[in-house]
C-alpha cells in the first residue's frame, strides 16, 4: 500500500509541474511575443501566420517622444495592426486603432513604456511579415 502511494506522489508532482508550466506558457502568448532587437540595431522584423479570427501580439519598449514605424505585410494584402498604448487602458494610438485596417504607421509615441502591436487580418487568415522601427 506504502508503494502506491508514493507512486502517486511521484507522478503527481511532476504532472503538476507540467500543468502550471503550460498555463504559464499560455499566459505569455495571449500577453504577447516580446519583441527583441538585435545589439546596436534600431528595428526588427518577424514573420508569422494567423488564423481565421485570431491576432497575434507582440511587446515592443519604447520612450515617450521616440518615433516608431511600424508595418505589415501579406501576400493577399489582409494583414493589419493594432497598436495599444502602455499600459491596460485599451487605447489605441491614432491611426492604428481597432477596426482602422492599418497595414502601416509612423508617428511619435506619446507615452514611456511597453507598446502592444496586435496583427490580425481583415479577412480569413494571413501570413504575414511584421517590420517595427525605434527611433
């Protein structure tokens, strides 16, 4: 009886360590990709594919004042960008707000901190290669 019992334990513990593992892991991705720049550069490029009715969400830092570019681009042209201010406001920047279908925008960022930049597509799914500037 003693042997089953501790072969639960051992099973047990590892099972949860997995579980909260994924659930961390899950958590990250609808938080966003952070976006990385490679040493001295000033822009980066990532390529992915989103389904059908889902986005794909990316962190970038930035400091109030810096100009940022942002854009995307796919082969049947669907692929669009949100771009959400720091913080959980949920405010967008203008011209790159929630039903704005931007592939493009350049402007000045008005606040410090991290940036959202959510792609999604305006019709069925996208491939898509996202290319963000910092200034």
């Amino acid at each position: 009886m003693k042997s089953t019992c501790l072969t639960r334990r051992v099973v047990c513990i590892p099972l949860a360590a997995c579980v909260a593992l994924l659930c961390a892991a899950s958590l990250t991705l609808a938080a966003g990709i952070p976006l990385r720049f490679a040493p001295g550069a000033s822009s980066a490029t990532v390529e992915g594919g989103i389904a059908r009715g889902e986005t794909a969400s990316y962190l970038v830092g930035a400091k109030a004042g810096q100009t940022m570019s942002v854009t995307v681009a796919s082969e049947e042209n669907n692929a669009v960008v949100t771009i959400y201010l720091p913080g959980r406001s949920g405010k967008t920047l203008p011209g790159a707000g929630e039903g704005q279908d931007a592939a493009a925008w350049k402007g000045t960022l008005p606040e410090s901190g991290t940036y959202r930049i959510e792609v999604g597509a305006t019709r069925g799914g996208a491939a898509y290669s996202l290319s963000v500037e910092i200034r």
